[in-house]
C-alpha cells in the first residue's frame, strides 16, 4: 500500500487532505470515538496498479456495484478515530479496489508481518451505493463525507423540524450564506440501522436532488469534487443550526429571513 502511495503524487495530495478534514472534523466537534468515515473515489491517481493483486485479503459484496467495477477508493477504516487519521492516515485508511463485476474487493494493504486487518468503515453500503449514483450520473463527485454534527443533528430531535422543507427553511432563514452555498438543500432520512443496505438505499434516493443528506437522530453525508469543499458544506449548515440554537437559548424565537428576502439573495448570486 505505502509503496502505491509513495508512487503518486495524485495519492499523497489525497491523503493529505483526508488527513487535514480528519483534523477539522475532530476538532469541530463532530467526531467523537470512531464516529464518521471518508472515502474517496481515486482510480485517476493509481498510476500503478498493485503487483500481485490476488494476495491482497479478499470480501464479497453484499450488493453488485457494477458501475464500480474496477475502481479504486481510498476509506477510512471501521472503528478508526478522525483525530487518529489527521495524525496518521497510512494507518486509519487504505486502498480498497472493487473486482468481480462490482461483486468482490480487496483491500490493499498490510502490516509489517505481512498481515492486514484493516477493515473499511461499516458505512461502506451507503459510500458504494453514492458512488454508484455518480458513476451512473456521470457526476464529478469524488468525496463523501460522513460525520456527527452535534446542532444538525440536535434539530433532527425536534419533531416539528422532520419535516424536510421545514427542516432546510430553518436553516435557510439563519444565514444567507446557506441558500447560496447550498442552493438544492439538505435531503432528510428518517432514522435507520446504521450500516444497512436499507440506510443506503433511502440515502442515495436523497441524494439524487441534494449534496448533503442528514440522518435523523445519527449525523450526516456530504459529497463533492473536493475534500474541503465537501467540509465547507456541512460547516455553513452548522452554522445556521448554530445561530438557531443560540437565538433559541438566548430565550428569543429566531426570526429568520423572509421570502423575499431569499429570493432576492438568489437573483443577487444568479440561482434559480
Ligand atoms: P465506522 O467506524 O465503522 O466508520 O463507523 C463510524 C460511524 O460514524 C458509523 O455511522
Ligand atoms: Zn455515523
């Protein structure tokens, strides 16, 4: 794996940026223990392929991906800590390519006794089945992002915000840097097993509208064509449900922007 690593400079920018989000993620708040994952779609970068792939540790799949036959992603490993990863990515994520007609994996990596136990984030599901709607889409999305935003998903406990337009209305209405930055709002999934197939499904369903898609009662993903960019999203949506909650524990109900307000900001800035 180091050496495939080594012989990029595609792959070692990538892992300094993981490892740079892995940072921002631990030291906003969000990543308590093990909680959150990255993965990242990289087949431009592997410039060599792995001599001797078949000795590489083998799983099967419990869904097809045949859009992703053949690709290369980088992910961040199950029960790996975001502040562990800022520190030492080599060691909390690793190289993992899809084979068998997006049936099968392995995972490209190894200790020094030549053993891996490394094992991709239990969100793996979900990551396949986003980059799969890309790869369908022909989008540019390379990154995806999940992680535990603690005010977006504090508004996911108040009952009279699961409704979604309700949901990014509010959001809306605290910044008008969100409309602007995240013009098709944040898709909604009601709470799931993490880690599921189902989980998956219903969020690459949102995704198929929207960039950030929360998780009721769990965090959220974001995805986009750029590590910091892909932060940037989830952090202006913090913000919002920051000033939200400030307002709220300041003993004032927020006012938020009105409509016309709103639209004008998206003439201003050309969205429609
Ligand atoms: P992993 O450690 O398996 O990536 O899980 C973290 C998490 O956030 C699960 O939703
Ligand atoms: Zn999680």
């Amino acid at each position: 794996m180091n050496d495939i690593l080594k012989s990029s400079q595609g792959l070692r920018t990538v892992i300094f940026d993981v490892s740079k989000i892995g940072d921002f993620l631990w030291k906003a708040g969000w990543a308590e223990r093990n909680a959150g994952n990255i993965t990242v779609r990289v087949d431009e970068f592997v410039d060599q392929e792995p001599r001797d792939l078949a000795d590489y540790p083998l799983f099967t799949l419990n869904e097809f991906y045949p859009e992703l036959n053949d690709a290369y992603f980088l992910v961040t490993g199950t029960g790996k800590r975001m502040r562990d990863l800022a520190r030492d990515p080599l060691k909390n994520a690793a190289l993992i390519k899809i084979i068998s007609a997006g049936s099968e994996y392995r995972i490209i990596c190894e200790n020094q006794q030549g053993v891996c136990d490394f094992r991709p984030t239990s969100e793996l599901p979900t990551h396949l089945a986003i980059h799969r709607l890309i790869a369908k889409r022909k989008s540019e999305e390379k990154i995806i992002i999940h992680t535990h935003p603690t005010e977006l998903i504090a508004m996911t406990q108040i009952a009279e915000l699961s409704d979604e337009h309700k949901f990014n209305s509010l959001l809306y209405g605290m910044h008008p840097e969100t409309i602007l930055v995240i013009p098709d709002g944040v898709g909604l999934v009601k709470y799931e097993t993490p880690g599921t197939q189902h989980i998956a499904l219903q969020t690459v369903d949102k995704f198929k509208d929207h960039a950030v898609v929360v998780w009721e009662k769990h965090g959220c993903f974001a995805i986009g064509r750029d590590l910091e960019e892909t932060f940037d999203l989830i952090d202006v949506l913090v913000k919002s449900a920051k000033i939200f909650f400030q307002v709220k524990s300041a003993g004032y109900h927020p006012e938020g922007l009105r409509t016309e307000q709103l639209l004008d900001l998206k003439r201003a800035y050309g969205i429609d």
